[in-house]
C-alpha cells in the first residue's frame, strides 16, 4: 500500500470510492463501532459504557432478536419470531396464532420448548491462532484444519467458562471478512424461555402478504417472552427502558440485532452462481409449494390453520428471493462489483494463483455438483420435519462416537445441547402436513435428478412419492419425542438397531451423502474459502476495518436517522397512524382487523403512530431488534424492510433502502385499551 510512485493514487482513490457510499451504511461489530464518525456527523458521543450497556440488552433468539425491557426477564420482539412458538402450544381446534395469547399472571407464562435467548458477553480475538494452524497446507487440508482448530478453541472456551464463578457460556467461533478475521464469541444462554403476550394474527400480520415488504404500514408485529433461570423469572439488570413517545423526524437512531446473512464482500462469480443457479432453482420449487400449501389449506379450515405458519414464512421467504434475483440482474450491482475487483487487483501483492480466479473456478464445480448437494446432503428432496429428526438421530450416532475435534461441525460437543433441545421438544407433528412436503420434495429430487439417479431409483423403484410419503409418515414413531430421546440417550447401538422406517431412510442414505459432502467441501468449500482469505488479507491492507464485516447473524450496531424516501417522485413520509388502519380494512384477511380492536376503536387515540421509517442498515434476522435513542432507550421496534431494502444483502441503496420499525406509543395503546394487560404496561415503564 505503500509502494514508492504516483500511479497507485488513482487506483486508491477508485478504492475510496467503493467503501460505503452512505455515512449510515454499515453492520459493523460493537468491537469496531464508528464512534468518532458518529460524533463527527451527529454530534453524539457513543461511549464504551453505552455500548456495553446495549451489548448486555440485546438477545439472540434461535431465528430473531430481542431486548429485555425489564429487570425480571421480560423480552420484547416481533410476533412473527414467535409463531414457531405460538404454532407449538396450539392444536388443532385452538390456533394461538389466530386468537393470540394473554397471561394474567406469571404462571401462565408457557415455556417455548425449542427457543433460546443468547446474550453476548464477551468477544476473544483468535485470528493468530487460527492463521498458525493453517501455515504451510495445501487448501483441502486448510479447510480441515480450519474446522478443526475453531472447534478446539471453542471446547476450551466452554471448558474454561465451566470452571468459572461466573458460570458456564456458550462459546461460538465467528468468521468475519471471509476468513481475514476470526473471533471467539461469548454467550450467556437461557434456555428456558416462556410466552408471555402475543395478539391476533389480524392485528399482528394486517396486510399480509400483500404489505409485506411495503411501506406505509399497519401491523401490530410484536410480543413478549420471559427469560427464566431455575424456574424463576431471570434477573436481568442489563435492561432497555422503552420511551414511549418514539422518535423525531430525522432524529438519529441505532439498531442492534443479529443480521443473518449477507454477500456485500463475495466476489462477481459467486453472485453470478446465485444469480445463474441457486435462486432461480429455489424460486421454482418453493413457487409449486407455495401452490399445494394453498389447495391444501382450501379443502377444511382446519387444514387451512395447519398451514397458515408455514404458508406465512415461505410467501415471505419467495418474495426475499424474488427480489434478491432482480438485484442481481441489476446492471448497476455487477458493474460496481467488477470495479471493485479490478481495484483492489490492480494493488495487490498477492503471489501465485490469482484468488478472483480460483473462486470463479471453484465456482463453476459448485453449478455441477448443485443439485446433488442441494437435494441430498441439503435435505431439499427430503422436506420433512420426521426426517430432519431422523438424520440428527443417524448423524448423532455416528459422530459422537468421534473425538469432538474431528465430527462434523454441527454435532461438536457445543453444538449438542441445541439439537437434543430440537429433539425432547413436544412439538405438534401434523401427518398431513409432512405428507405433503415430503412427496413434494420427493417429486421435485426425481424430476431433477432424474428417475434413473442411484438414489431416486433406490428409493422409488417400488413406490411412488405418494406412496413412500404416506408409508413413512405413518409408520414412524419419530413424532413421539420420549422415542427420539430414547434413541439418542441408547447412542449408535440404539440406532443401528432400530427399524422405524424414517430411521431406515435416513441410515440408508447416509453414506451417499456424506459422500456428496465430501467432494462438495474438497471441491468447492476448500478452494473457495482458500482464496476468500486470500483476498481478505488484501483488503485488509487497503481498507485495514474501515470497512464491515458481511453479516453472520452476531450481533452487530448500525446507525442512522428517521427518514422516508421518494418513491416515483411521490415523497413517502416516514410514520404511519392509527386512523388509516381502520380506513384500509375490509372486514376479510388480510385487511381484517381484530375483533378485539373494533369492540374498543371509541376508546383509542386514532392518531396514535403506528409504523415508522429509517434509513437503518438492517436485513433478516434484525426481525425484533430494538431502535435506539442516543439516550439508549428503545423508541422502536425493527420488523421488516421495504422492498428496496431486500437487495441489501449484495448492497446498500442510501436513497431508497429503509428499514421499518413499530412505534412504542401504538405497543402502549395496545397493552392498555384493548389487552387491558396493565401490569405488563407497568413491568415496561418502570424506572
């Protein structure tokens, strides 16, 4: 970077040019917030204590975030990161996503038997340690080593931790910057966590699938855990007081939650093999599913309540991919993309095969061995909640009979309590449900695979999906969980042994697919992961952290201000009332609004603020998320994007991508008017 001559300026200055186009762009780690910039452009100081304080407030839920609004353990978060839980505790002639749920004391709290609450309490740097274990091997051996290194500094960290007054954490191994960073996180967990509060589906999804995505908005989309300990409302000192009266326009805000995934820093050929291979791919399938879910959904309304959950998720997952696919048709995205590369090529010092090259390779295996991978070790031609429980039964076995060191990453000593959750959870299994997705997937693996694949002609040489589906479903036992525990407390003997049809398949198949992993993680994760810390370290050199970090679903700080955008010349402003909710409704789903809601709208404050919008840098698994004040007080609550902010995964757009978030004053009307949960109200103001 420092190399003699006046030919490299033009060359940084293009790179300068491609660091983050916005002030407020950004998902960066709390190790490495901006503070001096925020101070700089805003005027606010962001201190060490403030961050600390907000780190210790904010949780990760299994597929969310969340927040403690209270020293008892009370959680707030999205309504849609609760319908696994909601969906849980109903049955079929009594849907808590249609009719929501109230607890008039705490022991009505019901426990979500498969959710965790995570609370990062500290962050351990072991990149040197992790680039000593790699020195001097070739890729495939790398990538293995690479494995086996973070989960040895993961064991220990959990081992130290035990020894601890403090008590046992969970320690989880991060990669940052493709590989130029690595990093030990910290985590104290509660695994037991309880519904307290959640409202109707009318109120909580008003628009549905039609609003999705859009802005303005009306949909009440939040809820309430609570954290326990020792069957004891958890003690949670570290907590986020909630001002009611929200925010100003253009007032500055942050947002503090886990971003899922992001793919701002992958090179053009691994956006070309998205664009060429797996969206579309995944689009057709999850479209004809999207299809039968319906038509099934038609036949009784009791069938229609059995798929409304996952009817919900995938429409919102297909419209994700939809947009995220016109992204990358985007002219504009691949241009700065190819830029971007030719750059930080054009000063680097890299020797030996170039990086962008071998990735591009690596890439071009990746579309050959796609669909093998996809449909077998990737469980898409197996769409089956029985089955899943089957393979982690099999794989379980297996695995631990392995030093922790040399399994599978998902079946390390850290990774066990979580899929033993999965398994002793009493989740309803609905065999109808899991009829349909399994021939399904089954269909979609023979068409594309092709009715002569080894496997596809193993499996359906005397059946028919249809039939294999109905046969499997009904005669496994694996929607009992006092069998599945049994089976994993009984290890690899137990399975072995066992002739549950499910188990059958999923033994039968595993062979051939950890075959298919093996090539796959050789072939392309080895060379790909290789060259992408290659390339990092270049960054590095030129960017050192001014640049961020693609999302990993950590935890993560952004800042920005309440704003609205202008959408075909037409300013869009950025809150939403309480009046034009009743002016949209029609009575039927979904612009129907709650029962509850009509029977007290004489007593509301129809200009209550409903909905608010940000130019926040957020992306899935931001869903609950807490908006903060320079204060450090929540004035709201993050739950979806617009339908620009859906190609923030490759970029971000600082004219029109915002993020939308509920206002704290409709949570306040809501609990007090037409839930009449005033102790709840009263948990979350005190001070």
């Amino acid at each position: 970077m420092y190399e003699a001559g006046m030919r490299i300026l033009p060359l940084l200055m293009a790179l300068t040019a491609s660091l983050p186009a916005s002030a407020d762009e950004g998902m960066w780690t709390l190790d490495n917030f901006p503070a001096n910039a925020v101070e700089k452009t805003y005027g606010t100081a962001v201190t060490a204590a403030w961050l600390d304080h907000v780190r210790l407030s904010t949780i990760r839920l299994t597929n969310c975030t969340a927040s403690f609004v209270s020293p008892e353990g009370l959680i707030l978060t999205n309504h849609h990161c609760v319908e696994s839980c909601l969906a849980e505790l109903s049955s079929k002639d009594n849907s808590l996503l249609d009719r929501g749920y109230a607890t008039a004391k705490r022991s009505d709290e019901r426990r979500c038997s498969t959710q965790l609450a995570d609370v990062l309490v500290g962050m351990e740097d072991i990149t040197a340690a992790v680039t000593k274990a790699l020195q001097g091997l070739d890729d495939q051996a790398a990538n293995e080593a690479r494995k086996k290194i973070l989960t040895e500094l993961e064991q220990f960290c959990e081992q130290a931790s035990a020894k601890a007054k403090s008590g046992k954490l969970k320690c989880q191994a991060v990669t940052l910057y493709e590989g130029g960073q690595y990093f030990i996180y910290k985590y104290k967990r509660y695994d037991d966590v309880r519904l307290v509060f959640a409202p109707e589906a009318d109120i909580a999804a008003f628009g549905g699938d039609p609003d999705n995505f859009q802005f303005p908005r009306w949909s009440l989309d939040f809820s309430m855990l609570r954290a326990y300990e020792n069957g004891k409302p958890a003690k949670t000192p570290n907590y986020l007081r909630i001002n009611f009266s929200g925010p100003q326009v253009n007032e500055l805000v942050f947002v503090a939650g886990h971003p899922g995934t992001t793919q701002r820093l992958a090179t053009r050929a691994q956006l070309e093999f998205e664009r060429d291979i797996s969206l579309p791919g995944t689009l057709l399938r999850l479209a004809e599913l999207r299809g039968r879910y319906i038509q099934f959904g038609r036949n009784t309304s009791v069938n229609e309540q059995l798929v409304e959950a996952p009817l919900n998720s995938l429409e919102n997952v297909l419209k994700v991919r939809r947009k995220l696919l016109d992204a990358l048709h985007d002219d504009a995205l691949m241009t700065r993309k190819r830029e971007d590369e030719k750059n930080l090529r054009a000063i680097s010092q890299i020797a030996g095969v170039d990086p962008w090259h071998q990735i591009e390779a690596a890439s071009q295996r990746e579309r050959a061995l796609y669909l093998p991978e996809t449909f077998i070790e990737g469980g898409a031609g197996f769409n089956s909640i029985l089955f899943r429980y089957a393979r982690l039964l099999v794989r379980g076995a297996d695995e631990r009979t392995k030093p922790n060191t040399e399994r599978l990453r998902e079946y390390t000593d850290a990774a066990l309590p979580r899929i033993e959750q999965q398994l002793y959870a009493r989740v309803p299994i609905y065999g109808e449900v899991e009829v349909l997705t399994l021939s399904f997937s089954l269909e979609r693996m023979r068409e594309l695979l092709g009715p002569d694949h080894p496997i596809v002609r193993k499996l359906l040489v005397k059946d028919s999906p249809d039939t294999l589906a109905t046969r499997l479903v009904a005669e496994t036992k694996l929607d009992d969980p006092a069998i599945r525990k049994q089976l994993w407390d009984g290890g690899k003997s137990a399975v072995d042994a066992s002739l549950d049809p499910m188990i059958e398949l999923a033994r039968s198949l595993d062979g051939d697919s950890r075959a298919i992993r093996k090539q796959f993680d050789d072939e392309v994760e080895a060379p790909i992961s290789a060259a992408s810390q290659r390339i990092a370290a270049e960054r590095f050199r030129a960017y050192g952290t001014y640049v961020y970090p693609d999302a990993t679903f950590t935890l993560r700080l952004n800042y920005g201000t309440v704003q609205g955008w202008v959408e075909n010349g037409i300013p869009v402003e950025p809150f939403t009332y309480l009046d034009r909710a009743f002016e949209r409704a029609t009575g039927v789903s979904p612009f129907k609004i709650a029962d509850s809601w009509m029977k007290v709208k004489a007593d509301l404050d129809l200009r209550t603020p409903f909905c608010i919008s940000t130019n926040s840098d957020i992306v899935g698994g931001n869903s609950g998320s807490p908006l903060i004040d320079a204060q450090g007080r929540i004035v709201g609550l993050m739950f979806d994007g617009n339908i620009h902010s859906i190609s923030g995964d490759y970029w971000f757009d600082a004219a029109k991508n915002r993020a939308l978030a509920l206002h704290p004053a409709i949570i306040r009307e809501a609990l007090d008017k037409v839930y009449g949960a005033k102790s709840l109200l009263a948990e979350m103001s005190a001070r």
